[in-house]
C-alpha cells in the first residue's frame, strides 16, 4: 500500500514539474514581459488543405493597420486580445491565437478557411465553405475547387462573408453542396464531369469531360435518380449514334431522357 502511495506521489510531482517547464519554456513571466520589447513576429499557418491565402506578410500588414505598430513596444503592454480580433478580421483566416514567449516574439497561429467550391457570376466571385459559409475570393491565389458559374441563385452577404439570408438561398446551397459531395464520391463522376453552369431558367447544366453533350440536370436534387438516368444514356442510347450528335440531354423529369440532335 505505502509503495503505491508513494508511485503515485512520484508521478504527480513529475507530471506538475513537467508541465511548469513547458509552460516557462513557452511563455513570458510577468517579471519578464515588463523589460523585454517585442522584435520578431512568427507566423504559424496550419495545414488548410494546400491553402496559400494568407501568408507572414500579411499579418504583419494587418495588424500594423488595425492594432498599430508592435515592434519595440514592452511585451507585457500588448493588447494581445486586440491583436488577435486583427488577425481573424481577415477573410480567410477562421481562428487565429495570439501570444508572446521571451525570446521578444509575438506569435500567431492561424487557421485558414477552406473554399469547398467557388460560385462565379458577372458581377464577380466568391468561396463557400462546406457548412455554407461564404466568403470572398482572396487575391495572390486562387484555391483548385469545382466552380460553379451563370446565374448563381445567391447574393453575397452585406459584410461580405456569411451565411446565405434567405431560406430559399440557404437550400440552394445545400443541395448544391449534397450534389457536389456525391461527385467527388463517386469514382466515375468524379473523374467525368469537369464544369457547372447555371442557366437563367435555374436549371444546372453538367458538363462532361468527354463527348459534346450538355446534361441538363434540374435543380439540385433527386441527383442519384439523374445520374442514374445519365449512365443510362451513356450505356443504351449513347452508343447507338454518333458520339456527337446529341446536344442536350435532359434528365431532370422521372423516368425521362431528352435528347435532342444538334
């Protein structure tokens, strides 16, 4: 009994001792932070998929623009709460963290938004994230995401990012994020269908890697009914003409196929 005692009394001193030199390691004391200035900024961008839309530079920039200038001020007299509400201004930034360690660092580790598709329209562009959430194109790099042009059913929010306001917009969305997420599932769609467009009427038209027709494919919904119709077209009515002469091929009625000649 006296020796688990004393086991256990042995690892919770090491356990405190280590944590109490990780957490001096890491941070500045209160003693510390009063005499030391801050000269160096280290940015730290997690893994966001290959991501590249926010880079050192441009924290520096932002927070000298909405916090003001940093370098040679005392550690302990930055507004670190202040800084970091800076950093997650960004468009592209969905966390950021703040904190100073004694080596006259301030540190900042971000977490970057992923575009799940991109939406283009004539009146300019913008990312929607998995959840729905928009947000706008961002300059210097443009992420590799299905696009999704014409007449997109969504207005940008006022502030720019956000989720869709209206109920209607708000479905759209999902569906179209439902209908993206089974492409990318599906080994043969994956790897066939290249581009969306969205025509005035609101029908969404997918475009194939191969071949010359134009699936007109409805709203958003009923998808695995229309990719069936779809591969029923490629293995029974396909092959019985020329692999251009149809045009259009309209699978959004039930248990129909359209095809029309060019």
């Amino acid at each position: 009994m006296y020796k688990k005692i004393l086991r256990y009394v042995l690892l919770t001193t090491a356990a405190f001792v280590l944590l109490s030199l990780c957490w001096f390691g890491n941070h500045v004391s209160e003693k510390d932070s009063g005499r030391v200035s801050c000269t160096r900024l280290n940015v730290i961008v997690k893994d966001s998929s290959g991501m590249k839309f926010i880079d050192r530079e441009d924290i520096d920039a932002i927070i000298n623009q909405r916090y003001g200038s940093f370098y040679g001020k005392k550690l302990d007299s930055l507004d670190l709460k202040k800084i970091e509400d800076a950093v997650c201004s960004h468009t592209a930034v969905r966390n950021g963290q703040v904190y100073v360690t004694r080596d006259s660092t301030l540190n900042v580790i971000i977490e970057q938004k992923i575009p799940f598709m991109r939406f283009q329209t004539e009146n300019g562009g913008f990312y929607i994230e998995k959840d729905g959430f928009i947000f706008p194109l961002q300059k210097g790099f443009a992420a590799n995401v299905p696009i999704v042009d014409g007449a997109i059913p969504v207005r940008i929010p006022a502030e720019g990012s956000g989720y869709a306001t209206t109920e209607e917009e708000q479905r759209w969305i999902k569906g179209i994020i439902s209908l993206m997420k089974y492409i990318r599932s599906d080994r043969t769609w994956k790897n066939n269908i290249i581009q969306f467009h969205v025509e005035e009427s609101g029908d969404l038209v997918l475009i194939p890697a191969e071949g010359r027709e134009r699936f007109i494919f409805g709203g958003p919904e009923e998808f695995e009914r229309k990719f069936d119709q779809m591969e029923t077209y490629y293995t029974s009515i396909k092959p019985i003409k020329d692999s251009a002469y149809y045009k259009t091929v309209n699978v959004k009625y039930e248990n129909q196929i359209i095809c029309r000649p060019k």
